[in-house]
C-alpha cells in the first residue's frame, strides 16, 4: 500500500511527478495548491479566506488546510499522493495522528536550487480548465494540449510572491526533511533534472518500497 508525500520548493515538479506517480500506481493525488486555487475560483467560504494567503504567498492557516485534508484522505484508504502537504512541523506532526487514517509510507523529497527554481517559474503555465501545470516552450501557443483550456500564468507566479513563498519554504518546510529522515522514510530526490528522468530516480525508490513493504 503506497501512502507518499512529495516535499519540495515551490517550482521544484512536484505537481509533474504527482500526475506521473499517481498514474504509474493508480493511488489518488491530492495537490493542496489546485484545491485551494479552485475554491477561490468558486468564491468558496474556504477560498474567500484562503485568497487573503494565497496571492502574497503566504501560507495558509494549518487549520484550514487541516480540515481540508482530514475530509479527502478518510475517504482513500487504498492509498494516496499528497503533493503539498505537509508544509508545517505542525501539519507533519498532524498526519502522523489523524485518525482513521495510517502514515505515510514515502516522502520523496524533490531538491533544486534556488536560481534554477526563478526561471522556471517564470515560464510555468496552468490550465484554467483541468489545472494541468505545464512549463510553457518558446513559441508555444497558451493553450493545453490535453483538453483545450487555456494556459494561464498563476497569479502567485511573481517574483515577489515567489520570494515569501520560498522563504516560507526554508524555514518551515525544509525541516520537514529532517523529521521524516529520522522516521526512516526519506528519499532524496535531485530535481534538477529534466522530468522524465526526475520519474526514473524516483521509480527506484518505488520498487525498493514495494521490495521492502512485501518482505
Ligand atoms: P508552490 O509549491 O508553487 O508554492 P502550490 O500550488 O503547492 O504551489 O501552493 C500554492 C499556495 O497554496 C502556497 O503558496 C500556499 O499559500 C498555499 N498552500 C498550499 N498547500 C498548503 C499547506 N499545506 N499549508 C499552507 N498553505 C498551503
């Protein structure tokens, strides 16, 4: 049974590697960005609230998230991809307790640099149809190749708003690698790499969990 968490910076692939993981082991994904994003779309409660976070790249509260993400995974025993949570010591801690629901068994953690994670956010596009993010080609036109939406650069997808995000980042989220490492449960993933070859190192890991849980 895979119960993974994909940790990384802003811009790091996480949402590329999620589409790519969740297919390969047909487990659900739940990327906390899209949701939030959507429920601002619909002018939700939630998203009302969120809004206030999002666009000065601020996180948001780890209750609201919670609650959020209590409610999906109670409804996926079979497994799950997170992409996104958890970002906070809190929220890390939170997963490791919620009941009803088991721990995760994987956290890849994604690794690019900074300097390399700008420009690729400079050129990173989503679909404002099906939320497909896509790293935007020269020449290409904005529009997405699997449903016909229109590609739309983020409004967060700023450089100043990348900044807090990124800040927010090393201070709150990186220690995240050192709890799981001590779990026993952390891969370390080089994102540098172009995706197709992020998907191969991270594959690996997959086997070897699946070696290592059957044993
Ligand atoms: P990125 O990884 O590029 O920052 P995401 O789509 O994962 O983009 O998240 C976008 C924004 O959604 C974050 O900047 C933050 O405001 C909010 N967010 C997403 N997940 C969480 C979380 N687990 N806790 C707090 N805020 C979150």
């Amino acid at each position: 049974m895979h119960r993974i968490v994909l940790l990384g910076p802003p811009a790091s692939g996480k949402g590329t590697q999620s589409d790519r993981i969740s297919s390969l082991l047909n487990i659900p994904h739940l990327s906390t960005g899209n949701i939030l994003r959507k429920e601002v779309e619909n002018g939700s409660p939630i998203g009302l609230e969120a809004q206030k976070y999002l666009d000065r790249g601020a996180y948001v509260p780890d209750e609201l998230i919670l609650s959020m993400v209590q409610a999906w995974l109670s409804e996926r025993p079979e497994g799950w991809l997170l992409d996104g949570f958890p970002r906070t010591k809190a929220q890390a801690e939170a997963l490791q307790n919620l009941s009803g629901v088991d721990k995760p068994t994987l956290v890849l953690g994604l690794e690019v640099p900074k300097e390399a994670l700008i420009s690729r956010m400079e050129g990173r596009r989503e679909c404002s149809s099906c939320g497909k993010t896509v790293s935007l080609k020269e020449g290409q036109e904005e529009i997405c190749e699997d449903c016909g939406g229109n590609l739309v650069k983020r409004s967060d997808d700023v450089i100043d708003s990348f900044k807090v995000r990124y800040q927010n980042y090393e201070k709150l989220t990186l220690p995240l690698f050192d709890f799981y490492q001590e779990k026993g449960i952390l891969e370390r993933i080089d994102g540098t790499q172009a995706p197709d070859v992020v998907f191969e190192q991270i594959k690996q890991h997959l086997v070897s969990e699946q070696v290592h849980g059957e044993a």
